[in-house]
C-alpha cells in the first residue's frame, strides 16, 4: 500500500513536466507544418519560374533556328546568282572585277532586306500620324481653291442660265407632240412657268461652298432629275442621265463637273439633306432614288457596282437619320 501510494504521488509530481512537454511538442509540430507549407509554395514558385525560362529558352531557340534557315536561304541564292554571273562572263568575256562588283551588289541588296522593313514600318507610324493633317490640309486647299474659282464660275453658270443650256434648268414648253411622247415614255409631264428660275441646285453663292463640314462619302454618279412629282418613273431609259462628281457631307451633297488633279471643277451644285425625306433601291434596276419635295433624284453609277451603290445608299440613310 505505501509503494502503490509512493507512485502515486511521484506521478503527480511529474504530471504538469509531462504535461508542458506535450504542449512543447504539439507547438513544434505545428510550426514544422507551416515551415514545411512555406517551403513547398516557395518551391512552387520556383518551378514555375524554370518553366517560364524553359519556354523563353525554346522560344530564342526557335528564332534562332529561323535565323539560321534564313541565312541559308540567303547564301544559297547569293550562290546561285554568283553562279549565274560566272555563267554569263563565261559567255560574254565579262572581266572578273565585274563579276566581284555584280557580287557585292547583290549581297548589299540581300542584307538590307531587314533593313528596309524597319524603316517601312516607322515610315508606316509616321504616315498614319501625318495622314489626318494631310486630309485637314487638302480639304483647306479644296475650299480655297473653290472660292477662287466662284467669281468665274458664277458667271458661266448666268451665262448658261441665259443661254437655257443649265442642267436640270427648265426648257420651254414642248410641242403637243413631244409632250404626249413624254407621257407615254415618263408617264407625267413637268409643269413649266416664265418665271421658273435656274435649277435650285445652282442657286447657291460662294460661302455656300465653304463650311460644308465633315465629308464622308465621295465619286462619280450618273445623275437624272424629275420635277413635279415625288416618285421615280417607270421608264428610266428615257431620262436625260449626266456623269458627275458627288461629295457627300455630313449636312448636303455637293455636285460638281468633274475632278482634276484632286480637286472639283466646273458647275457646282448643292443638294442639302434637310430637303430630302427618304433614300432607296429602285428594284429590279441598278439605280438609287432621293426623293424629295416635288422633285426625285435618280442616280446610278458609271460602271455597274453593286457594292459601292449600297455604300452611296447606307451613307446618306445614316446622315438623313441624324438630322
């Protein structure tokens, strides 16, 4: 009994050194843990980093692999144009100190191909930075360029006016027999008045021309006129059709003669948006219709084009929506 009691005692006297060691040990394994768990991301972390140096290496290796095929390629056709060099002294007697000029120029060409396409594309960022200014500076030109010109021009277009010889100007009342032709072919005839003025195309001053804003759309359109009405007619054949230049801006459509040299010349007209109610496809014809108060605008391209004719159409329906 006093053994069973001695042990007793000598084991609760070492139970809080037991108990402290337990604790001691449980911390340990903890902090092993989160060493053990630092140490597996950071080796995580450095594997990824190999493989990023892995593919860099596979990356310059495969440039290089490039390179080389294409410094062989190079040197073989630098061979083959020696070669037909020799070939040609060989029949011709050429000297050898040609043969080595021929060689060199060529060799010269060769190597500045990378050469060239650097610059070509700085040159390329240069000309996108340069094209806006290009543009502003053209489109200045083509407005001064028209006031210069709209003294001149005014007084042709009188001239013409008096001569009756405008186009789109009202002519004088046809015989009985050619209006009854028109109606057949036009279905209506065009009420004429002493009084009509010049086509109101034409009517415009010169700071009409300037100003004209943002220009979006511009080429050459056959152009027909039909007054005193709101539809096209039935027999487009029969119209007296005139090739002109249209611009197209973001307020009117200006019309002129022609273009040269990049700049519009002759008769000027002006179209102004504002006047027109609707834009379309006239079916089963490669023509487009403006249609406007009692008067239509019938137009269609020089060369069948489908495409650009869609163009000319989406355009001006998209200007006429944003007014």
């Amino acid at each position: 009994m006093t053994l069973a009691m001695a042990q007793l005692v000598r084991t609760l006297v070492e139970a809080p050194t037991r108990l402290q060691e337990y604790i001691d040990n449980c911390a340990c394994g903890r902090s092993d843990k989160a060493a053990a768990n630092a140490i597996k991301k950071e080796l995580e972390a450095k594997d990824a980093a190999i493989e990023r140096l892995e593919e860099e290496i596979r990356r310059k290796d495969a440039e290089k692999d490039n390179l080389v095929h294409m410094q062989k390629d190079l040197q073989a056709q630098i061979e083959e144009v020696k070669r037909v060099l020799d070939s040609h002294a060989q029949t011709t007697g050429a000297f050898p100190s040609d043969q080595t000029k021929a060689a060199v120029r060529v060799q010269s060409r060769y190597r500045g191909i990378h050469g060239r396409q650097q610059v070509s594309h700085k040159r390329m960022e240069a000309g996108k930075r340069s094209r806006a200014l290009v543009d502003r500076q053209q489109r200045s030109a083509q407005l001064l360029q028209a006031r210069i010109r709209g003294k001149s021009t005014r007084r042709l277009v009188q001239k013409r006016h008096q001569l009756g010889d405008l186009p789109g100007q009202r002519r004088p009342p046809p015989t009985s027999g050619e209006a009854n032709q028109m109606v057949g072919t036009l279905g209506s005839v065009a009420s004429y008045d002493d009084g009509d003025s010049v086509d109101s195309d034409y009517d415009n001053d010169d700071f009409d021309f300037s100003n004209l804003g943002h220009e979006v759309l511009a080429g050459e359109l056959e152009l027909a006129k039909v007054y005193g009405q709101e539809d096209p007619p039935a027999a487009e054949d029969e119209l007296q059709w005139e090739c002109r230049y249209f611009i197209l801006f973001d307020s009117c459509i200006c019309h002129f003669d022609a273009l040269e040299h990049g700049l519009p010349v002759g008769d000027r007209g002006i179209i102004y948006l504002k006047n027109i109610t609707t834009v379309e496809k006239v079916l089963a014809s490669p023509t487009f219709v403006m249609k406007g108060a009692n008067k239509v605008y019938l137009f269609r391209l020089p060369s069948p084009d489908e495409v650009m004719m869609r163009t000319w159409i989406a355009k001006i329906s998209q200007e006429l929506k944003e007014k």
